[in-house]
C-alpha cells in the first residue's frame, strides 16, 4: 500500500496566540453551527455518522477576545503531567466534541501544513519548508479578522482542490486506492471509496475525546485535544480524524493570518486537470500545487490539536478514491487522559517568535532545527524533499517513457493512415 506524509507546514506571521482566552466559561447559549468542511454544504461526509465539522460563531469569538482573562475555575498541572491534569478536569473545563453548542475557541490566526502521504507506490512525501510571509496589511488583518465567511470567491469549489484528477496514465501499481485497491483512473474507484476508507478505517475518535484549556502558566498553549479517561484510549496506527476546513485557493494562504492552516502536498497530475476536472488535453504532467487547508473558521476537533516535539500523532495526506485529504494518526497508543499532540515543526513557531511549550521540555524552546516528524522521527525538511524527489523520480520518468510510446504509436497510426 502507498503511503506518504503529509506535512504539517505553518506559514502564517507572528500571532499572539499565546495568551490565555478570555474566558473560559462555555454555556449553551455559545453557538455553533454544523457544516460541511467547505462551508458550502456540499462536501463528501454524507455516509459518515460521527463525523461534526463546526463553524465557530462569530459574535462569540468577538466575545472571548475582546473580554479580560478571567480566572481559571480548574487548575492543571503544567507541562509534562498532561494525563494527570487532565483526567483532573472538571466537566465545566471539558468540551464534549459532541456537544457543539459548548464549543469555542479563542481568535488565533495560524497557518499549519500536513504530512502527505501520496499515490505513488512507496512515494513518501514531505514538503518544502514553508515560505517566510511578510507582515500583513491593514487589510489582510482586517480580512483575517472579519467574523463572516470568507468571500466565497477565496473558496475553491468543493470538488477543486481535494479531489485531484489522476494522470491517467500512471496505472498497475503505480496508484492505487487507499480503500479498494484499484486505480482511480479505472473508474472503478469513485467518491464511495473515500466514505468507506472514513467509515472502516477511522476509529470513533470523537467519541473518546474532549477539548479542554491545557495548563495555565508557562505550559498554557490554549485549548488542547485529551483523551477521555473513561475511554480506551487509541493504539498506534489508528486514524483518529480528518483535518477539515476551507480549502484556499493557491497563494491565498500567504495573505492570510491564520494558524490553522495546513498543507496537503502537491501529487503528480496531468497538465490541464484543474481541481479534478479535465481542462484541456496535454501531454505534459507537473506536480500539483500544495493546497491549504484552512481551519480558522470551519474545521473539526482536530484544529484544537496542539504540538509537541515528541507528538503521540502524526498528519498524513491519505488518497482515497480520487480524495485526497490529511489524516491524523495516532503514532503510539495513547493513554486515556494524555493530551493529543501533532508536531508542527520549527517554522511555526519562528514565523511567530514563539517558543513551543510543549511538555518535552520543562522550558519555552525552539522545536528541532528544519525538522519534520514523518515516520515516527524527526526528519530534516531538506533531506525528506531529496528523498521524495528521488521517490517520485521512477515515476515521472514512467509517465515521460509512455507519453512517448504513446506519441510514436500514433504517429505510426498517422502515417498508415496517410498511405493508405
Ligand atoms: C492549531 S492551534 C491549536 C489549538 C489552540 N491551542 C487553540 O486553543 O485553539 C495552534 C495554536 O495553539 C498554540 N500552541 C499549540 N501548540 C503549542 C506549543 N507547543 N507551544 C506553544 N503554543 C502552542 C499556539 O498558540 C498555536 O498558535
């Protein structure tokens, strides 16, 4: 089975997202709507039960940003002794990821990335380090800031960017499906494939865990993914969920201030094949644009995930169907009570001047130098693009060797024609 990371890539500028939110009180007049992941009410969850993406109400994000901090009911251990501090929380502490109404989040502004996994055989992905943004404008912090959707003409169709046409060409065990096995291009393989990966392959995640604000003091990282202590907890290898958003156009995520953003790596495609729809024919093929996935404003529970240098989750970039989307998967087995972590890598932290504050370490440090986490261990950014170029390699040289064979069979084709 084909598998690559998925980067988790953080492009945005400095934010301020350290500080505590300025309450951390949720009742049930806090209102969150559901929606599909594109906020278009379109999107491909239909067939998958548990699955709550959730806007997060503006006027309440307004609300906890503009208020002073108010004291803390429950106090947390910091740092390290995550398991314990959470299974210590109150229930007024805890969100249940399903009880929407009582969900909230602070106003933070971030871009993130994820590991890819690709549909090459044996493709391993990583992406390139992340562009450095320049500072804002007025008005991309205006932008940023404004409490409505985004202009629905940031917002690539549903079906653009996720769902990438493959070359047609790349067949047998070059891609497969990572549900059915076949290849896309057979058109045996469709959306279907995409519901029964989510439906048989991820575990109930929402149902074991809960959002909750980390510890206050030096750890306090905001609100935090934690396994629920009556729970299992999850073993190593299970998929806990999808990291859903708004899909940004190309470029856009570099006029956004937002944290959430992650980066679903570019796949090899056939020129001309744009957001999955066939444009023109050509012969050249080229690597996708990255496509970013933006949870600002419309996302899941994942979004509250925060990062470690020593993550219990990784972010991969799964293709099912003709699907491709970031995944999160637990890289241990995860105690009830820990805290979900995912790594989000240096640049995160340096594009903002923060300190991660994990709890790998009992001080604010810089995560490890130009590293991504792929595989279970830090890999340098540099050596996993080599690596993936090299992986790729084989593949692109396939597609150059067929379009030729192609392009000489029906030249030949051409030429009987013509004599006869
Ligand atoms: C994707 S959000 C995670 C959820 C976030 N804690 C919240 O309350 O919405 C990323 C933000 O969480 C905080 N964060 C996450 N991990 C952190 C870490 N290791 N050190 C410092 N801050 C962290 C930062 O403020 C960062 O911008």
């Amino acid at each position: 089975m084909p598998k690559t990371r998925a980067t988790k890539k953080f492009l945005s500028p400095p934010s301020s997202s350290g500080s505590p939110p300025a309450s951390d009180k949720f009742d049930a007049s806090d209102k969150f709507e559901a929606f599909d992941w594109t906020g278009q009410n379109r999107f491909i969850v239909p067939g998958v039960t548990r699955i709550q993406t959730y806007r997060v109400d503006p006027s309440r994000w307004t609300h906890l940003t503009s208020k002073p901090s108010s004291s803390l009911p429950v106090s947390h251990s910091s740092g390290s002794d995550e398991s314990s501090s959470s299974s210590s929380s109150s229930d007024n502490d805890a969100m249940d990821i399903d009880s929407p109404t009582r969900m909230t989040t602070r106003s933070m502004t971030h871009n993130g990335g994820a590991h890819t996994r690709t549909n090459v055989k044996g493709g391993k992905r990583s992406a390139p380090p992340p562009p450095t943004n320049p500072r804002p404008t007025k008005r991309q912090r205006t932008a940023a800031s404004d409490e409505t959707p985004s202009d629905s003409s940031d917002i690539l169709p549903p079906e653009a960017l996720p769902i990438m046409q493959l070359p047609r060409n790349l067949k047998g065990a070059d891609v497969f499906c990572l549900n059915c096995g076949r290849t896309p291009s057979s058109g045996k393989c469709n959306i279907n494939c995409y519901r029964e990966f989510r439906n048989t392959h991820f575990v109930p995640a929402e149902s074991k865990i809960h959002i909750r604000r980390t510890a206050p003091g030096t750890h306090y990282t905001g609100l935090g993914v934690y396994v629920n202590s009556d729970s299992t907890g999850f073993r190593e290898g299970d998929y806990l969920g999808e990291y859903l958003g708004v899909i940004l156009p190309p470029g856009a995520h570099e006029t956004l201030e937002s944290d959430y953003v992650f980066t679903l790596d570019g796949v090899i495609r056939q020129k001309g094949d744009e957001g999955g729809r066939r444009v023109t024919r050509s012969s050249h093929h080229e690597v996708a644009p990255e496509v970013y996935i933006d949870a600002a404003k419309y996302g899941n529970w994942t979004r509250f995930v925060n990062s470690a240098c020593s993550p219990n989750v990784e972010a991969l970039t799964e293709q099912a169907g003709r699907v491709r989307m970031v995944v999160y998967r637990a890289v241990r087995a995860i105690r009830p009570g820990e805290q979900l972590f995912v790594y989000y890598g240096k640049g995160y932290f340096t594009a903002r001047r923060l300190k991660c504050l994990c709890p790998d370490d009992s001080e604010p440090h810089t995560p490890p130098e130009d590293t991504i986490y792929v595989g279970g261990k830090y890999s340098n950014v540099d050596d996993q693009i080599a690596s993936t170029m090299q992986e790729l390699r084989p593949a692109l040289e396939r597609l150059k060797r067929q379009e030729k064979q192609e392009r000489e069979r029906r030249e030949r084709r051409m030429r009987r024609h013509r004599r006869k």
